[in-house]
C-alpha cells in the first residue's frame, strides 16, 4: 500500500491547503440550512399550532437523548484517518475505519431498539403532559429515531471523508439532504393531513438517500480504504470506542444540558413554552453551527500534525484560529443582542420576540462558542478524556445549584436561559481553555490578549455604529438606521481585512481584483 504515495502528487496531508476552500463550502451549505430552519418552524406554527411546533421541539430532545447510544463515534474517527494517512500507514487506517465500521452497524441496531421501546413507553411517561397531542408525538419520535439509526450506521462514511479533509463534499451533502428534506416536509405538511409526523418520514427518507450517496463518494475520494470488515479487530474496536466515548463525553454535555432544559420547560409550562424558547435559541444556533463548521476541520488537521510531530504548528494553529473564532463570534452574537427581537417578530410573530431572552442567549454565547477551538484542538490530540470529564462533572453540577436556587415551579424562560448560559461560560468559557493552554504550555494571559482583546477592539466601531441603528429604528427612522448598520459592516470589513487577514491572502484577494497592495 505504501506504493501509493509515490505514485501520487505531493499534496498537504493536513489539510491546511483545503482549509479556506472547505470553509467557504461549509458556510454557504450552512446557508441552506439557515433557510431551512427559519423557514419550517414558521410554517409549523402557521398550519398545525404552536402545540405541533413544540412537539417538533419535543422529537428533535429525544433524538439528542439517542444520539448517547452512538458512543460519541460517527466522524470523530476523522482524527485517526488524518493521522495515519498523514504517516502512510494505511493497512492501520483500513483496520480503523472496518472497526469503527463494524461498531457503528451494531451500535444501530441498538438505537433501533431504543427508538422502538420509548415509541411505546412514551404514553406512560408523558401522556398527562401530552393529552390528546400523544399519538402524534409517537409518531415524530418513531421517525426521527429512525433517521438517527441511518445516520449512526453511516457514521464510519462521514469520517471517512472528513479524515480525507474533504469537508467541501460532507457539508454538500449535508445541505442537499436538507433542501430534499425540506421540499419532502413542506409537501407533507400542505397536501396530507398528517402534519409534523409526515415531515418526520419526510426526514427520515431524506437523511436514507443522501446517506447512501456519501458512501459512493467514500468509494470515489478514499482510494486508499477498502471496505472489509474482516480487517476489523477486537482492539482495534475497543480504542475507537474508548476514544469515541471521550469525544462524546467531550461534545454531548452542552446538548445535553439544553435538552434536559427544553423536558423540563414542557413538564413545568408545556409544549408551547418549548416553541418560544427554541426560537431564540435556534437563532443563537445558527451562530454556533457556523463556528462548528470552522472547529471541527481542527481535529483531523492536528492529528496530521501530531503525526508529523509539528507541536510548534499546533500551537499556532491554536493560537490563529480562536482569534478568528472571536472575530466570527463577536458580531454575529452582537447583533443578535441588538436586533435579535427584530429578527423574532419578523420571523415568528410578536408572541417569539423577547428581547431579555435573545439577549441573554447571545450574550452569554460569546466565550463558549468562541473558544469550542480548545476542545477542537484537545481532540485532535488525543489529550481531550480528563478535561472531558472534569467539564461534564462540573457542567451539571453547576446547574444542579442552578435548580436548587431557582425551584422548579416557578420557572419562567429567563430562568431556563441562564441556567443553560452561566454553566456554559464557566467550563467551556474558562475551564477548558485553561486547560488547552496548559497542554500547549501557553501562557494563558498572553493567548487572552492576542485571541480575545484584540478581535474586542477591532469590533468595537461596529457595536456603536449598531447602537446607534437600533436607536434610530426605535425612533421610527428606518433609513438612518439602515444607513448605520451598512456604515459598521464597512468598516468592520475593512479592519479585519487590513488588521486580521494574512498578508497572503491580502495580495491574492487584491490581485484577483486587478488592484495593488
């Protein structure tokens, strides 16, 4: 096999020479499924209720809940594929990708199971909740568990392609299965009658397609893998395991805990509580997508390095990316705090826009979001288990007094909100990065500085240019306040292109458009 590498082309094994294009294709396929996702629940809301919507909400919670069973494997793998291409070693790489292949089939069959037994159980626990809506909440479950089970069995495919640092291709499909989808839902939900549990089958047979399509792309891109679960071993199943559970145990807290929120929020006040706190939620979402979008091509791209033993790179790479983690972070969350009630009222109605609600959202985004590089990082290292565990521990044991001091009879949505947002900043705000720093023996006050203080002060015209738009619009002049916001995007365009873009890219931006540096 390592024939192979001398008949190919020198290429950057890590990823690094893919990284902006794979960007660029992440994004503009996450705008497909901003579409989407402001479009459907919209027109949940309009044709079955408010009550379907939150129900909606209600299926998307148990498949997070599922989503354990997986062990935190899917394309987390990724890390390893990188590392061992990047070495040469692909007889490893084949027997990690049938190992995880064959753990993923079996892990499957057990989500299967599951989703069959609360189908069943669902009645029991939360028909006085439900009422009459039980059947159809069955219904959404049933069938959103089963698109999780296509997912999870295909996991071993989308690692594939993404150790392969062919993200452009795995967010393509990413976004085509979510415009199938949505044509498929919005059919169901305007000419039968069988409204949210239709778009769940809708769903369901769009992820079994496009799911399918990602393994002919495996076949076509990994020309190094073969297909041949009698590479998989005992030991080899066992590490992927072991390192999935960590990734899960890395990843799955912050889900976790909003989804232990979003059950309480319809245990205590119902599903239509649930449907006004998802919205601002799902638009904070949004941010934190596009963010994930940028992180998670780090850990395949550090376990290149690691492979290569480049400790330098990677804490430069660390040091790099966070800083634009921030520059991302900083205005898109800045302006959901300033019109994010705007966003809501045109969006939902008047009814969704809480301004205390968005603004605690985003607010309280900024640090954790800005900062998932940490674990990225962490991960690609395989140095993310102790932190994993620590951070889970601490997560809920934060929240937990979180509970005990606001009750849970009189909860009102703010108290959901903080009681997701101040747990979050202090482990993923504070504790993990902490933590990174001292992996990568970097002081911690010096990456504050150079990753958080300076994308602050370049930001800062734009959050007064915007306080000034939202003035001018709560005083009835729309054009002064349209004025404004472009006036702070200008000039947030050209200070991160003068102060934040690399040089390089500079002087090819700048030659592309025939101008000089």
């Amino acid at each position: 096999m390592t024939e192979i590498v001398k008949n190919k082309k020198t290429e950057d094994l890590t990823g690094q020479d893919r990284f902006a294009w794979n960007l660029f294709v992440s994004w503009a396929s996450q705008f497909v499924l901003i579409f989407s996702g402001f479009l459907m629940p919209r027109l949940v809301d309009e044709k079955v209720g408010q009550v379907a919507l939150g129900i909606w909400d209600f299926g998307w919670s148990f498949v997070s809940y599922l989503a354990f069973v997986g062990l935190g494997m899917g394309a987390a793998f990724n890390r390893y594929i990188a590392k061992h291409r990047a070495e040469g070693d692909f007889l490893r790489l084949n027997k990690v990708a049938n190992s995880v292949a064959l753990v993923q089939f079996t892990l499957a069959f057990v989500a299967f199971l599951v989703t069959i037994l609360f189908y069943f159980l669902l009645p029991t626990f939360f028909a006085d909740t439900l009422t009459e809506h039980t059947h159809m909440a069955q219904g959404v479950v049933l069938f959103l568990g089963f698109s999780l089970v296509i997912d999870m069995a295909s996991g071993s495919a989308r690692g594939l392609l993404t150790g392969y640092h062919r993200w452009d291709i795995h967010n393509a499909l990413h976004a085509g299965s979510s415009v199938f989808s949505l044509i498929l839902m919005m059919c169901a939900l305007y000419f039968s009658d069988w409204g949210v549990v239709g778009m769940a089958i809708a769903y369901c047979l769009s992820t079994l397609v496009f799911e399918l399509l990602r393994f002919v792309f495996v076949a076509k891109v990994c020309k190094e893998f073969s297909f041949n679960l009698r590479l998989a071993n005992i030991k080899t199943c066992r590490e992927m395991m072991f390192f999935g559970i960590k990734s899960m145990v890395s990843n799955i807290p912050p889900i976790l805990l909003l989804q232990t929120i979003n059950i309480l929020l319809v245990s205590t006040i119902g599903p239509a509580a649930l449907a006004v706190f998802a919205r601002p939620m799902a638009l904070t979402k949004q941010v934190r997508t596009f963010m994930s979008k940028f992180t998670l091509m780090l850990a395949p791209t550090t376990g290149s390095m690691q492979g290569k033993n480049d400790i330098a790179s990677i804490r430069s790479l660390f040091m790099n990316t966070t800083k634009l983690s921030f520059a991302f972070a900083l205005p898109s969350l800045g302006f959901l705090c300033i019109y994010g009630d705007v966003i809501l009222k045109y969006w939902m109605g008047n009814d969704y826009a809480l301004w205390h609600l968005i603004m605690i959202l985003s607010l309280g985004g900024i640090l954790p979001m800005s900062q998932d590089t940490s674990l990225r990082i962490l991960i690609g290292m395989n140095q993310h288990g102790r932190i994993a565990i620590c951070a889970f521990i601490s997560l809920f044991v934060i929240f937990s007094f979180g509970l005990l001091f606001s009750g849970i009879n009189s909860w009102e949505l703010t108290t959901a909100a903080l009681l997701y947002i101040v747990p979050m900043n202090i482990v993923y705000g504070f504790l993990v990065p902490i933590y990174t720093c001292r992996a990568l023996k970097l002081s911690w006050l010096s990456y504050a500085r150079n990753s958080l203080l300076v994308p602050v002060l370049y930001i800062l015209p734009f959050f007064m240019l915007l306080c000034a738009s939202r003035y001018e619009l709560s005083n009835g002049n729309a054009l002064y306040a349209s004025l404004l916001f472009v006036a702070g995007l200008l000039v947030t365009v050209f200070i991160y292109f003068k102060y934040l873009l690399a040089k390089k890219m500079q002087l090819k931006f700048l030659s592309k458009c025939g101008l000089k540096a």
